[in-house]
C-alpha cells in the first residue's frame, strides 16, 4: 500500500476521502469481478446472479479489510 497526498474542498473530512476512495476501489473491483466472470460465460437467472452478488460482495468486503479500509 502506498500513500498519497489528496487535495480536497475544505468541507471534505478525512473519513469522507476515505470513503470515496473506497467507493471508487469497490467499484473497480466489482467491475473486474464481473467482466471476469462474464468472460466464462455465466447463466443470467435470478438465483444465480444473488449467489454471485453475495460472492463479490464477500470478495469486496475480504480486500477492504485486507488494505486497512474497515
């Protein structure tokens, strides 16, 4: 991990970076996970595709912990 300096509006708390930037990682990748997985090709019903949320969101939650970000 490595640290960098952020300018932001004055109003902007150090928590509400942090926040951001881990919006902005979640969806990164989220996105990665998905096109992963619609590159092997995966079934669109309904059942699948929660399994498949729970699963990313497992994964998400696994990497934020892992960087420090919860």
């Amino acid at each position: 991990m490595k640290v960098i300096s952020v300018k932001v509006p004055e109003w902007v708390s150090e928590q509400e970076a942090e926040l951001w930037i881990a919006e902005g990682l979640g969806k990164k990748i989220s996105r990665k996970i998905v096109l992963e997985a619609l590159a092997e090709g995966i079934p669109l019903d309904k059942k699948f595709f929660e399994e498949t949320r729970e699963e990313v969101w497992a994964e998400v939650k696994h990497k934020y912990i892992k960087m420090g970000l919860i």
